[in-house]
C-alpha cells in the first residue's frame, strides 16, 4: 500500500474546507471538522458539518446575518481517501456530500469506489418531499416568480440514481450549487464563480485521470488536434473500472 506525505494530504482536506468557505456563510465555531490520518492503513478521513442559513441570496460574510442558522438542516461532507490501482496517486475511495435534515439524511451526493453491486456515483433521495419541503418553501417564498424558480418538492426514493460513474461524477461543487442555487440556502457573494474555477481544478484531475484509463484513446485524441504524440514500444492497456 503506497503512503502519502501527511502535508499532501492535509492540502487536499485544506482545499475541501476552502471550497466549503468560499461558497457558505458560516462561523468557524458552529462547524465540526475531524481528521483521521491512518498512515499504516493507508486510509484518510475527514468530516465537515455545516450549518446553513434559509433565505435565498448571498451575504458578504456569515457576520452581516442577522438570524441564528437553521436548527433543522446542515451539510454533511465526507471524504476517505486511499491510493489508486496502480499505488501511485491519492485518489478518493468513497465520498458523501448530505443535505443533512436533523439526523436524516434529505439529499446525499456518494461515490463507493469498490462497489460494485450498484452505481458506483448515485445520488440517494431519501424522503426529499417529506423532508426538505420544509425548507423550500421557506427559502423561496417571495422569490420573483419570473425568474423560474418555482418552489419544489420530490418523490420519496430508496434507490441509487447513476450520475456519471468513477470519471464523471458530480463534484463537491455540483453538490454545493445544488443546495444554494436549487435548495434556496444563503451563499457568500460570488460563490458562483469561485465553485466554476474550483470545479475546472476537479474537471483537469478528472481528465487526467481519465488519459490513464485509455492512453492510446487519448494520444489519438491529441493527433488529431495537432500534436505530435509517440506511442511507448508497449502501449499500455485500456484500465477501465468495471462495473457502473
């Protein structure tokens, strides 16, 4: 099992903490971090809860709100963190992005690496109508109708929707957009773009990602756009993940 410098691995949660930051108005003390570095195992673990704020528009800071975050609803981000197939590059082994309602989960965004029985990218529903109505309907009330967002409601699902497998899933980003755009929680001003320029760092790790399941595919991709790219005397073979 390949271990990582702890430094590198700190980055990466220090980078998930600072996405979290630039999109959700919060106080550092209502929110709980934990890390677990288990270097002999090879696994790396950190959580993030985090408070969020009904009411749809953007503050400057979580100090220009003039009411307590809800007692109800939070996100919940998970991440475990390992080596790939070939133990050389960190990869993520399992990920939970929840809008989180009470204890339950409303909303969960997951990746299982390993799992095979089922999409290995899915989102689960767990009782959005039910739970999150709630805080749609509070959220988007007095919204300009015209400008499309109606209040929502869902269906209640115990099953696991595919979202783009291990190469194109939504991202921490995706998931972010969705409770601030789509569920109506506060964000800071220009949460947009800075989720666009962290999400086009998640798309280029993607994509390199994706050059390694297929090299050849990809040196073929390049010749045709002009680049001048020389096969090793031994391609490499395609190195897909099975399953969905």
């Amino acid at each position: 099992m390949a271990s990582f410098d702890d430094q590198a691995i700190e980055k990466f949660f220090d980078q998930i903490e600072a996405t979290l930051s630039s999109a959700l108005p919060f106080n550092d003390e209502d929110v709980h971090f934990s890390v677990d570095l288990n270097a002999d195992n090879g696994i790396y673990v950190a959580e993030f809860e985090v408070p969020l704020y009904h009411g749809y528009g953007t503050v400057g800071s979580f100090r220009e709100l003039t009411k307590p975050p809800s007692d109800l609803f939070q996100v919940f981000i998970r991440y475990q963190m390992g080596s790939d197939r070939n133990r050389q590059h960190l990869t993520v082994q399992y990920s939970k992005f929840e809008l989180r309602v009470h204890t339950s989960p409303g909303v969960r965004f997951e990746y299982e690496r390993e799992k095979n029985n089922v999409p290995a990218a899915h989102i689960h529903f767990s009782g959005m109508g039910g739970l999150l109505t709630p805080a749609l309907m509070k959220n988007f009330s007095g919204r300009n109708k015209g400008k499309g967002k109606a209040k929502k409601g869902g269906q209640i699902q115990s099953v696991h929707f595919p979202v783009g497998g291990h190469r194109f899933r939504p991202s921490l980003e995706d998931f972010l957009y969705f409770v601030i755009e789509e569920c109506g929680f506060t964000g800071l001003h220009g949460w947009e773009k800075k989720l666009q320029d962290s999400r086009n760092v998640w798309f280029d790790h993607q994509l390199s990602a994706s050059v390694r399941d297929h090299p050849e595919h990809a040196a073929e991709a390049l010749r045709k756009l002009g680049y001048k790219v020389e096969s090793p005397a031994t391609p490499p073979s395609v190195n897909r993940h099975d399953g969905w």
